[in-house]
C-alpha cells in the first residue's frame, strides 16, 4: 500500500486519495472486530497499523534513491525472512514501475489481472 499511496499521491486528488485511506483502515478495523477484538483492543491494533504504515511510506517515500542493501535492509526491518530477500527486491522494484505506467482508474474499474 505504501508503493501505490507513494505513486498516486501526486496524481489523483487528495480528497479522493483520503477517501481510499479511510476505506482501507475502516475494512481492516471491520477485520479485527469480525475477529471478536473488543473496542480497547481495537483502537490499539488500528494505532499500531497506523504506526507501522506511516513508518514504510516514510521509508517508501525515497524508494529510488536507495541501493539494493538498503532496499533489503527495509524489507528486513518489515518482513522476518532471512533468505531470498532478493526476490522482494526484484519484486518490489517491478511493482513500483508498474504503477508507473497504469492509472489510478485501473484499480477501481474491476480490473482483476494486474501483470507487472
């Protein structure tokens, strides 16, 4: 989510990209309530959420300017897998041209097979 709010910042309207923001977090609060979370626990796990995503856009936010070490030094800060940290580099590094290269449009009109 970072890499897609990194891109589409600058492309769609802020209102509109508020909009999005708040339509993901409120499914992921309907998520950890469908679980059987109470309302304390809730807003707990909804602010680490929070946390942890303004913490991976403001890593996110200079993407192209890292080397590979530093860009695998991100993944494993984030993620805990000690092998093939490469593949999510590779990965990662595709995702982010491909949303280069496809509108904003494109993710809400249905379309279900993205290829990058």
């Amino acid at each position: 989510m970072a890499f897609f709010l990194k891109h589409f910042k600058s492309k769609i309207g802020p209102k509109y990209l508020q909009n999005f923001y708040d339509y993901v977090f409120r499914q992921i609060e309907l998520d950890i309530r469908e679980i059987g979370y109470g309302d304390q626990s809730v807003n707990k796990k909804m602010k680490t959420y929070v946390n942890l995503l303004y913490s991976i856009i403001n890593k996110i936010d200079k993407w192209e300017n890292y080397n590979s070490k530093i860009k695998i030094d991100i993944f494993k800060l984030y993620i805990e897998i000690e092998d093939n940290n490469e593949k999510f580099l590779e990965y990662f590094d595709k995702y982010s041209d491909y949303l280069t290269k496809i509108s904003f449009n494109s993710f809400t009109k249905s379309v279900l097979d993205h290829k990058f």
